[in-house]
C-alpha cells in the first residue's frame, strides 16, 4: 500500500504546483497559493521520509504528520473552490485525491500502531 501512497501522493503534489502556479500567475493569489503549496507538496515530502525512518515511532511521527497536512489541504482546497478562483469540477477532482490520500494514510497509520 504504502507504494500507492508514495505515488499518489506524489502526483498530487504535482498538481498543486501547477494549481499554486495558476493561482498566483493568473488569479494573483499569493496567501492562499503558497499555503496549498506548502501543505499539498509536504504530505509527499512526509511521506517519502517516513519509509526511510530509522524505526516504526519516526515512521508513525511522519505519517501522523503528513495525515496533517492532508486534512489543512483538504480545508484550503475547500477554501480555494468556495472563494471561485477555481472551476467545480477541477476542485472536486483535487478533493477526491486528497480525500484518497487521508484514507490510505489513516489506513496505514492504524496497521503501524497495531503492529507495535
């Protein structure tokens, strides 16, 4: 699973520097641009580091905190729909694939803990 994660994660991440780029280049949006920016790109960052942990408490600490920074892009993609600076159907699509991401790390967060 944690592959899956790995590579949704990172496509996700990729496109919100696309998204983070619009936002800022054509809706000259900078607070809320560089908050999804920062958010959305750190659950793979987080991720990527938690599989190269030293023991299952840093894998654990890293997953807890990219599940984080799951739920804070979650609410700012919800903010970033409702404020209209981008379309519906584009929203809907980047909050699926972040709701898929809080699944799967919740998912693998329960089995860590379970196996401790």
């Amino acid at each position: 699973m944690a592959d899956i994660l790995q590579k949704k994660a990172y496509k996700f991440a990729l496109r919100v520097v696309k998204l983070s780029e619009y936002l800022h280049n054509e809706k000259h949006e900078y607070v809320l641009s560089r908050k999804i920016l920062d958010s959305g790109t750190n659950i793979a960052l987080l991720i990527e580091e938690g599989k190269q942990g030293e023991n299952r408490q840093d894998f654990i600490q890293k997953y807890s905190v990219a599940n984080k920074e799951a739920f804070k892009s979650h609410l700012l993609l919800r903010l970033i729909r409702d404020s209209k600076y981008i379309a519906e159907n584009h929203a809907e699509s980047l909050l699926f694939d972040c709701g898929e991401i809080q699944g799967l790390l919740i998912t693998s967060l329960r089995t860590a803990r379970k196996n401790e």
